[in-house]
C-alpha cells in the first residue's frame, strides 16, 4: 500500500504557530467548593500544570452572581493572585471603575490560559435587569478574557482580534487578552470524562465522523453550516449533513460523532437525550442555541450534556448572543482543520468578547496530535480499537479525492481484515460497491455490516436503520425486516419506534410478511399512545367550551 500513504500526506494539517506551555496555565477553582478542587489538581496532574498554579478563591456556590460580587470575589482577587505568582505585569492606580473593577495599566503576562473548574460561577447578571445587545450582562468567562481591553463602560461587546486569525497566535500576550475555558458539567464524574477523552484522542487520534445539522431556523446560520461543511470534507471525515429542521432523526446515522456541529433545539433531543449515547474520544461540538450554558447542571441543556459525553470543546451561551456573536462555526472548522490546539480554535472562532460565550473543555488538547497517517500505522501494527475503522473510512475518503473511486475500495478492502469492529467499514465498503454499480457486492458488505452487534446502544441504531433502507430499497426486503425486527426488540420507546414504523412497515409489505411480534408490538403501544393524546385534547378542548359558560 504504498501508493496509499501518498493520499495521507495529501492530507492538509496545519501545523500550531503557538504551543502552549502548561506551566503557564492557571487553573481557577471555588474554595466552598471541594469536588472543583479535586477536580484541578486531578487536571494538573494529568496535564503537568504545577499545583502552585491553581488559584482558590471563595466564591458563592451559585451559577450567576452580580457584577459586584464578580468584581469584589472573582476578578480582581484574581489578577491580585495572577501578579502574586509573577504571571501577570499590571500596575493598579487606586481607581475602581465600572461596578468595582480595580482600574489597572497592563504591562504584560505570561499565562497562557486560565481554567476555571467546576463551582466557580459562569454568569454575571445586568447590573439593571436589562439583557438585550446593550446589556452589562455577560459570562464570568469571556468578561474576563477582556479584562484589559479598552471600554467606555460594560454595556455590549468588546470585539475579539483574534477571531478569525490563524498567524500571530502568540499575539493574544501583546495586547493583553486573556484565554479563559472551564472544565464544568452536570456531575465532577461528567467533568472527569473531558480530560480522559482528550488524552486518550491525543494518543490515537481524533477518529469518528462529522455531522452537521441545519435547521431552516435563519438562513446565515445554515448557510455557515453550509461552509462548515465544506471544510469538513475537505479533512476527509466522513460527512452527514442533515438539511432537515429536525435534529438527525433515528433513521439517520449518528456514531462515533467526532465532529458535531448544529442548531436550533430549545434542549437536548434525539440522539444527544438518549442515556447510552457516546461520542467519540475527543469530540468537537457546537450547537448553536442561546442559554445552551446558562446551568452546567442541567444536563437537558445542550453544553452541559456535550461535557457529560467527555467531548473535547463544548461552545455555549449563558445568555442571549445573537447569531452573528456565538461561535462561528467555520471559523471553528478551519482552525481545526489547520492543526490548532482547541483552546485557539475556540478563540479564532468568537467574535465578541465580554460577552456570553463560554468555552467549556481543555484547551489544551489538540486534534492533531496523532495524524492519519499515524492512525493508519498503528492499524498495520495490529493496535486496533472500535474506532479505528473510522481511521480506515477518513483514508478511503483521502484514496478518493486522490485517485477515484476504485482507489478507496481499494483501501477499504485492504484494512478490513485488520480490524476487529469493521461494520462502520463494511457499510462504506457497501456505499461505495454501490456507487461503483457493483450491486451485488454493496448487498453483501451491507448485510456484514449488519450482522454485527450494532442494535443495542443508541449510537448505533441510526446506522442499522441506514442499512435496512438499503437492503429494502435493494431487493433484501426480507433482511430489512429483520434489522427492524431486531431494533425493535431491543428498543421500546415511543419516540424510536414512530421513526422505525415508518420504513418497517412498508418493508414487511414489500417482503410479503406480517408484522413479526415486535413491530407488532410497537405499532399497537404507538396506535394506544395516539389514542390517548386524542382523548386527552378532547376531554380539553370540551372542559375550555364549558369554562366560559360557568363564567
């Protein structure tokens, strides 16, 4: 296969112009708070961040505290501590401004970022209750990253010169901006997972899949997924763009999700509110929604349930941002794409600062620490893991761009006896067989991809639905029947099942059969449940006709 490392090293990873130093990280945690305490030291043993770098302060234990109490507790106990341990150059004058912020000449610093832990709080309330583009409110973290910015007072935002800007990372120290992340989620255990996920992306790989998500909601948010997606397949991940308004549904394929980008859902739905659900080590994900980081303990909310699944970098809102000052998300893509440590794609990715963004994750991690072409080593060495036939599909992807279609077949087929979990590459096998029109052989790659155990977790079930629209649609009705059958046996909630009826049904009448007892079952609990929320909606709309009379 040596024609085949000649696609990998077609493969564009840019390299970091500014590596961090974890020597100069500072990690930040509530002093009435133990389990955040463990939690910073846990990191700095990991990560290699002296202990004399974590900073307790006493703080409230309450998510959002006033500017006040943000300025009084947080802030300038802070930079007092920061100039303590030599990392920060700034003389104060003796002047408070704003609502008590020690008025202080920055010189200069030396850190390269702050990490907040789990307790302390993550937004600052409107000093006058007003939220809007002109409120004083803002996330504890972004208020500090523009700590020695230049403003007339607090209201509104201070724009980031590092959005968007891949040259010059190192200039964030010149001009005395302040790269601030929390290591935050809805249990200490759930926080634990960031950092293990990242170590272990770091020695194998960033490996899985992209998925993007639009949502009809306004049309320059899906035309910048539109670009987000863009760039993803030009990194060779494989690629699902829903273009849909609903979140990927069950009929839809969502494993090993790498990199997750999306919008627009009130809260966690699908996929991401199913208890099983995992994501793959040292996951990307971003979805756009305007108060997704306003309770890190509501794991209902969107960047609190990223964090409980261990992924890499979790964007959030703690209040109304408004499109155009969250995250970019192809800001994001392409500073990912460009080998970046993920707390400076955080960063080229947010236009606003003193704002409501948050960066939830470790900053640290980078993406590309394990190339491609190192995941494909480690795979002819026999170190092989369930994700390691993504490494396989993303080569596929690369032999293609390169040489066409027969040249990632090629590939595919010569990995697939290397691996142990091979169905996400016996269905990509399938696709392109398919597209080659080699029916019959996507038919059988298809039916090895579902002879695997891919039924039980909720991360693989999208991916049998896949497969038996296919066998259905190709002749194998009959085998479609029995991926749902066996979905079926193995899921009972309603939500899945309405999905599942909708292509199980038409495939047993198509097999000629009846429904086995299973999808039997589900059709008759969905018929019931139906049946009630009719009676329920009448026994209403009667009870508000007879309300008014009484009256």
């Amino acid at each position: 296969m040596k024609i085949f490392f000649q696609f990998l090293l077609c493969v564009a990873v840019g390299t970091c112009a500014f590596a961090s130093d974890a020597k100069k990280v500072y990690l930040v945690a509530n002093s009435n708070v133990p389990e955040g305490i463990a939690l910073a030291k846990d990191y700095a043993k990991k990560r290699g961040v002296p202990e004399s770098n974590i900073i307790e302060l006493n703080l409230p234990d309450r998510q959002h505290i006033s500017a006040g109490e943000y300025f009084g507790l947080l802030e300038n106990p802070l930079m007092d501590k920061l100039a303590q341990l030599g990392a920060l150059n700034a003389e104060k004058t003796g002047n408070k401004v704003f609502e008590g912020r020690d008025e202080m000449k920055f010189k200069s610093h030396e850190i390269d970022y702050i990490i907040l832990f789990m307790g302390v709080p993550i937004g600052i309330l409107p000093t006058d209750g007003q939220y809007g583009m002109k409120t004083d409110a803002a996330s504890v973290d972004s208020e500090l990253s523009a700590r020695f910015a230049p403003m007339k007072d607090r209201k509104g935002i201070v724009k980031n010169p590092m959005f968007g800007a891949f040259k010059n990372a190192g200039d964030f120290k010149k001009i005395g901006l302040l790269r601030v992340f929390r290591i935050d989620a809805p249990t200490a255990e759930d926080a634990r997972k960031i950092v293990d996920s990242c170590l272990r992306a770091e020695r194998r790989g960033l490996r899985g899949r992209a998925y993007v998500d639009k949502s009809h909601f306004v049309e320059s948010g899906d035309e910048m997924l539109d670009k987000t997606a863009q760039i993803l397949k030009k990194m060779n991940f494989d690629l699902s763009v829903d273009p849909d308004k609903p979140l990927f549904d069950y009929n839809k394929r969502m494993d090993a999700a790498a990199l997750y980008f999306g919008w627009y859902s009130y809260t966690v739905e699908k996929y991401f509110a199913d208890r099983g659900f995992k994501m793959a080590d040292g996951a990307v994900s971003v979805h756009i929604f305007s108060f997704s980081a306003k309770d890190m303990r509501n794991a209902r909310s969107w960047t609190p349930r990223f964090a409980s699944l261990g992924t890499s970098f979790a964007a959030g809102n703690v209040f109304e941002p408004y499109l155009h000052l969250t995250h970019n998300t192809t800001a994001l893509a392409l500073a990912v794409a460009r080998g970046n440590e993920i707390g400076e794609c955080a960063y080229a990715a947010q236009p606003a600062l003193s704002w409501q963004t948050v960066n939830v994750g470790d900053p640290l991690f980078r993406p590309s620490e394990h190339s491609l072409s190192e995941q494909i080593a480690d795979i002819e060495r026999g170190e092989v893991d369930e994700l390691s036939q993504y490494s396989v599909t993303r080569a596929m992807n690369a032999a293609e761009s390169q040489k066409g279609l027969s040249a990632a077949i090629a590939v595919g087929k010569h990995y697939l006896p290397k691996l142990k979990d091979a169905y996400a590459l016996n269905w990509k096998l399938a696709q392109k067989y398919f597209e080659s029109g080699a029916v019959g052989e996507a038919v059988e790659y298809a039916l090895a991809a579902a002879g695997a155990d891919i039924y039980k977790r909720p991360d693989l079930q999208g991916l049998a639905m896949e497969i038996a629209e296919f066998l259905s649609k190709n002749g194998k009705a009959a085998g479609a029947v029995e991926i749902y059958e066996t979905l079926a046996k193995n899921r009972r909630d309603l939500n899945f099942g309405r999905v599942l009826l909708k292509f199980a049904v038409p495939a047993c009448a198509q097999a000629g059969m009846p429904l086995p007892e299973n999808i039997a079952k589900i059709k008759s609990a969905v018929e019931a449940d139906d049946a009630a929320k009719e009676l329920a909606k009448k026994k209403a709309a009667e009870k508000a006709k007879t309300e008014p009379e009484k009256k």
